[in-house]
C-alpha cells in the first residue's frame, strides 16, 4: 500500500502502517473483513494456479500484499512467493506470520517494480489498485514482470452509486474504527477498465467474478455489533456491481512494453 502524503481527495493508505497485530487480531476494524474475503479468494487463487499452470512451485509476486494473508498461504502451498508493499510495518507483521519462513517480503513502489522482465510466473493485486492514483502503471509494470502464459489476479471495487453505499459508506456505518477515506469513489475501476488496462500490456482477462458477504447470522451479527464476527464468510456472485475478482493471462510471446 502507498504510505506517502495524500493529496486532497486522496485514500487514506497510511492506516496500513500503524495496524500492527490487529492486522490478524482485530474483529472492530475494517482489516477483519480483509481477512474474511481471504479465506474465500485464497483457495480460489491456488486452484486456478494449479489448473493453469500445473502443481507447486510457481514463482509468485504479490502486490500491494500488506501483512501477507495470501503471500503465506501461497508459500504454505508450496509456491515461491515475494510480498510488496510500501507500508514496512505491515511487512513486518507478514514475516512474523509466513510459518514457512520462505517468503521474501519487499518494500517498494508498485508503479516501478524492483524485479527484471518476465521474473514471475503468477503476479496477484488483491484489494489493491483502489489504492493507487495510477493504475493503469501499475498494470504496466505487472505485465512487464509477468512471464508469457502467466496468469494476473485482481481483486477491486466498482465504480458506481451502490459499491459507494456498500463498501464506504456501508462500511462506515457497521464496522467500527473505519477511519476517514479507507476509501474513495473515483479510485474505483469499473471491470472494462481493468480488462482495457490488461490488453494494453498484453494481457486478456479470462474470467471475472462479483463477490459479497454471505447473508445470515454472521453478517447481522456484523450489523447489530459493528464488530466483524470471526465466522463471516464472503461467496462469489454473478454480479459485478460492487467488487470483482478474476484474472487475466498474458499472451505467449508477449514482452514489455
């Protein structure tokens, strides 16, 4: 996540830095949500590496990784995996937590990626470019690391009048310690940008997905409580609406751009 200074109308990306153990402790924070969607994306991200590119191990770069909660488990499935982000705190959570000690965490900046053409076979931007003020040069810069044939996961929110309700607002009011600008509207991506952004660095989109929280006595629990209870679950949906997950693959013979 970017730490520096926000400019005015700017996402508040410093939270990411001063979270420290709550990042795997806290149920009244939004970080806790973080961690519920984890556990349905995770498992969905290993199977489709596996599908595509066959069994462990793939060389994995996780961008904008924060305290690891996919970075680890990908390296706990046997994968190489490097974690990047800008916030050092959150990296040093990560590493506390990476049970196989495997994973190498690096602080850097996502739009000039510190890895040589083609270094990755699998590079994953979850709950990520939302945070960005350039996007598209980040997408540039993971189609610039990623090998031919190698596959693109992404995770972000869409740009419209009901993910605002849902996921800032939504947000604000039933989850508590949301801080001022975990969000903003106009860093959202509607699924066409990001399928534009993709194809201008030689990557196709091959599948996209909506998610939500389930509905049932977790998520009223959420909403009476403001506290994000530890058996919330997230399902995929149809609907692209409010968030969407899926992954792109770069073409064969495609290089830098």
């Amino acid at each position: 996540m970017e730490t520096k200074i926000r400019a005015a109308g700017g996402v508040n990306n410093a939270v990411y830095e001063e979270l420290g153990g709550r990042w795997y402790d806290a149920d009244d924070d939004p970080v806790a949500l973080l961690r519920a969607e984890s556990r349905l994306r995770n498992p969905w991200v290993l199977s489709e590496i596996s599908r595509a590119l066959g069994p462990p191990p793939s060389r994995v770069l996780d961008v904008g990784c924060g305290a690891g909660f996919l970075s680890n488990a990908l390296a706990a499935a046997g994968h190489r995996v490097t974690g990047l982000d800008a916030a050092a705190g959150a990296l040093e959570i990560a590493r506390q937590r990476d049970e196989t000690s495997s994973v190498r965490y690096d602080r850097g900046d996502a739009r000039a990626l510190p890895y040589e053409d083609g270094a990755f076979d699998v590079v994953c931007a979850m709950d990520f470019l939302e945070h960005v003020e350039e996007p598209a040069r980040v997408v540039g810069e993971i189609g610039r690391v990623l090998a031919p044939g190698g596959l693109f996961f992404f995770h972000t929110f869409n740009r419209n009048w009901l993910a605002w309700l849902v996921v800032i607002k939504g947000v604000e009011w039933f989850v508590r310690n949301t801080p001022d600008d975990l969000h903003v509207l106009r860093l959202f991506l509607k699924p066409a940008e990001v399928a534009a952004m993709c194809a201008a660095h030689g990557m196709d989109v091959v599948r996209t997905r909506g998610s939500r929280p389930e509905v049932g006595a977790a998520l009223a629990k959420m909403l009476a409580t403001r506290a994000v209870p530890r058996d919330l679950r997230f399902t995929f949906t149809r609907s692209t609406l409010i968030a969407f997950t899926g992954f792109a693959r770069k073409r064969a013979g495609a290089g830098p751009r």
